[in-house]
C-alpha cells in the first residue's frame, strides 16, 4: 500500500485482500453475493439460503437447507448468565453497545471456547448467526421491562427475530420484508465493520472477539449507525413539504444528509431498489405512508442538488420504522444480518491466514532531540 493510497485517505481503491464471498461494482450499481446478483437474491431467496452461501461459496440443496434450518432454531437460545448481564447493564446503555458487551460475553460461555480447528469455528460461525437476532430482540425487551419471548423454532430467522421483539407473530409481509432486508445486509465485501472481524482474526484472536470488533465498528454514524440518523431526519422532517427546506438548509450549513451517497457506489446502490421498494409496500399496506413519502422527497431533491444516490441505509429507516422496529435498534437489526457475512470473512481469513499489518506513511517531525523534563518551558 503506497504513501499516494494513504494520503488520499481511507484506504480508498486499496485492493485489501482476496476474498470469495462478495463482490461490488460501483460504477455499474452491481452487489453480488458469491456470483450471484443481489437482485435475484432479494427476490427469490431467504436470509438462511443467504447464509449458507456466503459461508460456503454456494447455494445449498434443499436438503443441506432443511439442515441449516434446524441448526439455527436449535441454536437461537442465549446463556442465562449473558441475559443476567444484560438486565444488568444501566438503562439508556445504547443498544449497540449492549450487543457487542453481550457477544463478547458469549464468547465465554461458547460451548467450542478455546477450540480453533476449523469445524469449530464453523459451528461458532453459525452459533453466532442464530443467537445475534435473540440478542437484538432480548437486548429491546429488557429495557423496556417486558420478558423474554422464548425462540419458536417453527418460524424462519427473519419471522421469529420480529416475534421475539414483539411477542406475536408476524404478518406474512412483515415476515417477508425482514427476510428481505436481512439478505440485503448480510454481506458488503471489505466495509469497514468486516475488515475489522477480518483484522482482528488475522491475529488469530478468536471468533467472538473479531465478531466484537466488528460491531463495535458498524456503531458509528459514518458505516451502520446511518439509518438510525436517517429515521431522525425523518422525524424532524415531519411531512413531504419541510423536505426541500430540510435539505436545503443542510447544504448551506455544509452537514452531510444521512443516508446519501457511498465510498464505492457511484450510482444507486442496488440494496436501496428493494428498500424503497419495501418501504413503500409496507408503508401503503400499515396504512402509514408518511414516511415513505418524506423520504421519496428528500430523495428528489439530494439527486436534484447534489447528485447523489440513497445508500442501504436510507430506506431501511422508513422501512423498519413501518415494521415497528425503534429506532435505535435499527443498527442492531443491521448486525444481525450482516453477523452472515462477518463469520464468512472470519472463516475465510483463517482458511489462509496471513496477519494484517499495513504500515503509515510518517509525516511528523523527524530527528528531534529529547528534552530532559526539567529543561522543557
Ligand atoms: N450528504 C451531503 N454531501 C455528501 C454526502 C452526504 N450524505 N456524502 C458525500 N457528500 C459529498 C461530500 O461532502 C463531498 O463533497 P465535496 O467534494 O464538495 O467535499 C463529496 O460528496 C464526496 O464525499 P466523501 O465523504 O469524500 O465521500 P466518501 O466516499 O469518502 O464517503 C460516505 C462516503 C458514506 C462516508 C459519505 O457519503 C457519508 O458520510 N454519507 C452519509 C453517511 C451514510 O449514509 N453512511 C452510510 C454508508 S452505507
């Protein structure tokens, strides 16, 4: 990585490594999980067919699914040791960082703790994936004083995610849009959350700790923590008519508008096709459009000024907002489907495992003398 790469900051256009899993063209607008568009994947798949294949690197049979199916449902459950820590935790703790005290909480109690052969970490990689949507979900309940809603292993991921939350199940196109929507996170080549997972297993730390550090850095308003600003925007919006004025007055003040624009996409980000699309069905059949409806505008008016497309982020709010989810468990929501990807990339970074160890382009002083403190003014 030269000097030039680093000081135009970011690690922009830096080719980080290889990987299997996920590819983007961001000049086309093309997401595609191992080969396959994200588009026939939003359209005619579900989150545990999704994970299966970013874990794997192909679809499954239907028999290999049926498996993976049973696998997660049996594995939804969370130690009552890690859900005694999160009664624990003060109220107003940001649900964020309650889900990343609470993985690595899990870590201990991981019955594959301190075993690194490979079918261990598969085992840990799946474990995780069933128990980051009860942690979602739990971590919700808790702080608002309900109780747990135990796992229903009849109901698919997505389905029972949005019955433990709200201790009912699901209707059919809430169902659906969840699944949707955990397909469409699930994975993002080498964003910055992933290469953090993939950074800390290059050190050979362990499964729990890399998926740890992965959350703590989609919590930021800059990656995952977007659409949680996004639904804010919404709100002090208010209606469609304010959203000209709201954007405007953003770009005189120079703010960026959350949920605009990518690090890669130079065009609309495929993702957010199907959640505009969501967003807009959810809100027409809950009979509340009013969120689409600001949102659509504020979309009109930041391509009109400033050219710039929606990312994931921007209709995921108003979609998850419709689907009863609050706001700030929207990056959470987030974590539990990109947890997929994740454990992918952790398992593919062990499978040929090199430490990751950039270096900095130095532009500090050099050959500077050391003063004795008594001698400094
Ligand atoms: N609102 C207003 N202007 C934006 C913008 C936004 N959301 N995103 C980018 N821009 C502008 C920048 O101000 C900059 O303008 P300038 O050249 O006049 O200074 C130009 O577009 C390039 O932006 P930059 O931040 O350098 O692009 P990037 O590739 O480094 O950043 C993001 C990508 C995602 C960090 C950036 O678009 C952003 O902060 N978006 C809002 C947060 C968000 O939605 N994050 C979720 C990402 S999935």
């Amino acid at each position: 990585m030269g000097g030039a790469a680093g000081r135009a900051g970011g690690l922009r256009k830096v080719v980080a490594g290889e990987s299997r899993i996920s590819s983007i063209d961001g000049e086309r607008g093309v997401l595609a999980y191992a080969g396959i568009d994200i588009h026939a994947l939003a359209e005619q798949s579900g989150f545990e067919e999704v994970v299966f294949l970013l874990h794997e690197g192909r679809l499954p049979t239907r028999l290999e699914l049926l498996g993976l199916r049973a696998e997660l449902a049996g594995a939804r459950s969370v130690p009552a040791p890690v859900v005694a820590l999160l009664r624990g935790l003060p109220g107003g703790t940001h649900p964020m960082t309650a889900l990343r005290t609470a993985v690595s909480a899990l870590g201990a109690f991981d019955p594959d703790a301190g075993d690194d052969s490979g079918p261990a970490r598969r085992r840990q990689a799946r474990r995780l994936v069933a128990q980051m949507a009860t942690l979602v979900a739990l971590v919700d309940r808790l702080r608002r004083r309900e109780e747990p809603v135990e796992p229903e292993p009849a109901l698919s991921h997505a389905a029972n995610f949005l019955y433990m939350l709200e201790g009912a199940r699901p209707l059919p196109t809430a169902d659906r849009a969840m699944d949707v929507a955990f397909v469409l996170h699930a994975d993002h080549e080498f964003n910055a959350s992933t290469f953090a997972a993939r950074v800390a297993a290059s050190t050979l730390a362990d499964m729990h700790g890399a998926i740890t550090a992965a959350i703590a850095t989609l919590k930021g308003p800059l990656h995952g923590g977007a659409n949680e600003a996004v639904m804010q925007a919404l709100e002090t919006v208010g209606s469609p008519e304010r959203a000209e004025g709201f954007v405007r007055e953003a770009m005189a003040a120079k703010r960026k508008i959350m949920g605009f624009g990518h690090a890669v996409y130079r065009t609309e980000d495929p993702r957010a096709t199907h959640l505009r699309r969501l967003a807009k069905r959810l809100g027409e059949e809950g009979g509340d459009g009013r969120w689409y409806a600001i949102s659509e505008r504020i979309e009109q008016v930041v391509r009109a000024e400033k050219g710039l497309y929606p990312n994931v982020d921007f209709y995921s709010a108003s979609a998850y907002h419709v689907l009863g989810i609050p706001t700030d468990l929207f990056t959470p929501v987030f974590a539990a489907s990109r947890v997929a990807g994740w454990t992918a990339h952790v398992l593919e970074q062990l499978g040929n495992n090199k430490l990751i160890r950039p270096e900095s382009d130095y532009v500090g002083p050099r050959d500077v003398p050391y003063v004795p403190l008594d001698a400094r003014s």
